[in-house]
C-alpha cells in the first residue's frame, strides 16, 4: 500500500509539473463579448462546426466554462499554442511576456461587429422602424455588419460515469462488556462504481450511484476467520450543487451494506453485513488547473442510521471522509484518478467498532447529448 501511495504521488507530480511547465496563452474577455467575435476579429476560420475554432476552443476551456456560449466580462479564456501562432500569422494579435493575447492597436480601433441573438436583432429594427420612421423618405445609412451568434449544435444534458477502484480495508472491534478485542485487515479488495448525472443547469445536477465491492479479510492475529470474503453493494441519489466557480457541494442519501465482526474469541473469528440507511453531505474545492487537467479535493461526512437485528442492535454512527481527485478532459470525454481515505464509526449493543479503508479509483466519464438545440 505504502508503495502505491508513492508511486501515485511521484506520477502526480512529475505530470502535473511538466504540464505547468508548457506556455499558456490566455485572453481576458472584455464587457458584451463573444468568443466567436474574439475568433472572427483574429481572422481564424472555420469558426462553427466540428472542426471549428469554436469547437476547440470549447475542448480546452471545457473544465471552467459550461457553455461557451456565455462567458462573462473578465473571465479567462485559454487558447492553445497551435491556435495562436495562426493568429499571430494573420497579424491580429499581440502576446505579452505574461502569455496574455492582446489585440493590436490598429484593430482595436475597427468597428466591432455587433453580436446579437437573431431575436433581439428582429426586435431592434423593428421598434426602430415604429419610433423613427420619418414622414418623407430618407436614405438610411449602411447598417453595421453582424455576426449572429450561433449556439452550440450539441448539448451535455447527462453523463454516465464508471469506475473500477482497489484498495484496503481495517475493522477494530471490541466487546464492551469483557473488553476482548479482534483487528480484521482486508487483502487488496475491487470496486466497481457506476453513476449517472442528469445536468439540469449551470450550477445543479442529480446523480444516482451504484457501487459493488468485493472484499476479502484476513485475521490480524492469524487466528481463523469465518465468513471472511464479503460482497457489499451501495445506492444512493442526490443533488450536486455548485456554489461558484471552485466550490461546490454534494449531498446524498441511500443504503449501504456495512460489514461487521458480531462474535468473536481467542484465535477465531466471523464476519457479516447489515443494510442501513445513511446521508452524506461532501464539499469539493478546485485547487488548481492546467488546460484541461484539473485537481480536486474533497471534504466530507455521512450520519450512518442504526437498525434492529435478531442478534443485536446496530446504533447510529458517523463517517468521515478526504477525497483527491485528478480529471483529464480530453475531447467530450474527461478521464480521472481519485484517491479516498474512509473512516468509520459505528457501534451495536454488544461491540463497538470502527473501520478504515483507502482506496485508489480510476475511471472515465462518458458525456451523454440531447441532440441539435432549436
């Protein structure tokens, strides 16, 4: 385990460091601008369609900006080094010694094309038209040239997201009453997970989560262990809401199959789940990105529901839980690593007992399309 944790972090490091390292280009999008307008006044073309500028730079700026279609002034737009050197081969723009894209002098001072939807363009002649018309014809002037924003053909409404993940697994149970105890350690385990995310803004998505662990203990003291391969399953649905442009929150509530050590003496030992109920609530942080690789943390907790068994009454519990999340976007679909470190608490009428587990996930996210907008 020591040893996956180092190589994870080696890995990590030098990747993460080497692509910091490359030359960002970046432009700073000014009050009522398009990036279809930054792209038509740097002369690139095509700027619609699948190969489209547009469509590019969608890909790249696809982990801060969820419509390209909507950015807002001030916001940062990353370009990548390919799209630059054309522009600067068209004689448009400038870059600074920050690797900020500027446009030069001589453009600024163009009249800019107005880009409006095609809706409030109808709107504007026509109250023109109403509020101005003279009684005697006159010749109208030229109308300024425009550019009608074209939306984006496609888009993300859900993503279907799966994962397989290993790791490990420590129960300490005690018996409250004669204070006997017994340490049960897992061997590498496997986890599959699989989740479905509906998008229903900017800022709100529901998920539903399915998650299939199969995991097998071994006794610490090398006593016989029964019962000691377990299969437990996880379902659970909530909301993920993001607060602003880093942070965010998840909640969520289901049914998780918990493991137990409900009897146990010296050199022997036995193993069992019970279902119970739980509520999760984990806030994430973005801590840093680079083009389209970004770093996540997590932070969170779970209020474990108790339940009533023949044997024993399981009481209600807590779990806390760090999570460490790197995400790759490539294209639609976004790739990730996610390290998570478990502990849990939750104690019966007879024993009382805790669990750890870290685990290492790796996985993909498929984006799923509603189709061409209206």
């Amino acid at each position: 385990m020591g040893r996956q944790c180092i190589v994870f972090c080696i890995t990590f490091c030098l990747t993460f460091s080497s692509l910091a390292a490359e030359r960002q280009y970046f432009y700073r999008m000014k009050k009522d601008e398009f990036v279809s307008q930054v792209l038509y006044l740097a002369s690139l073309a095509p700027i619609y369609g699948r190969r489209g500028y547009l469509k590019l730079v969608q890909n790249l700026n696809a982990g801060q900006v969820f419509d390209i279609n909507k950015v807002k002034q001030g916001q940062i737009i990353y370009f990548s080094q390919e799209i630059v050197e054309k522009a600067k081969s068209q004689g448009r723009i400038l870059v600074t010694a920050e690797n900020e894209i500027q446009f030069k002098d001589e453009i600024k001072k163009e009249s800019l094309a107005v880009v409006l939807p095609k809706t409030v363009i109808r709107q504007t002649r026509a109250i023109a038209q109403e509020v101005l018309e003279p009684a005697i014809a006159k010749p109208q002037a030229p109308e300024l040239p425009v550019i009608l924003q074209k939306e984006n053909n496609e888009s993300e409404q859900s993503r279907l997201i799966f994962s397989l993940g290993s790791g490990y697994s420590r129960i300490d149970s005690k018996i409250s009453t004669s204070g006997a105890q017994a340490v049960a350690l897992s061997k590498p385990l496997v986890a599959v997970k699989l989740s479905w995310e509906q998008i229903w803004s900017e800022s709100l998505e529901s998920f539903i989560d399915w998650d299939y662990t199969s995991i097998s203990y071994q006794d610490a003291g090398h006593g016989l262990l029964y019962n000691s391969q377990q299969s437990t399953s996880m379902m659970g649905f909530g909301v993920h809401y993001k607060l602003n442009e880093k942070s965010s929150f998840r909640f969520e509530v289901g049914t998780n199959e918990e493991i137990f050590i409900p009897s146990y003496q010296i050199g022997s030992a036995s193993l069992e789940t019970r279902p119970l109920p739980y509520a999760k609530l984990i806030l994430t942080l973005d801590l840093a990105q680079v083009r389209a690789l970004k770093l996540t943390a997590g932070i969170g907790g779970s209020y474990l529901m108790g339940g009533t068994f023949s044997a024993y009454d399981v009481l209600p519990g807590q779990e806390y839980l760090l999570q460490m999340k790197l995400s790759q976007r490539l294209k639609e679909l976004s790739f990730f690593t996610e390290f998570e470190y478990v502990d849990l608490k939750q104690n019966t009428s007879i024993f009382d007992q805790q669990r750890k587990d870290i685990r290492t996930n790796i996985g993909i996210s498929i984006p799923l399309f509603s189709g061409d907008k209206k």
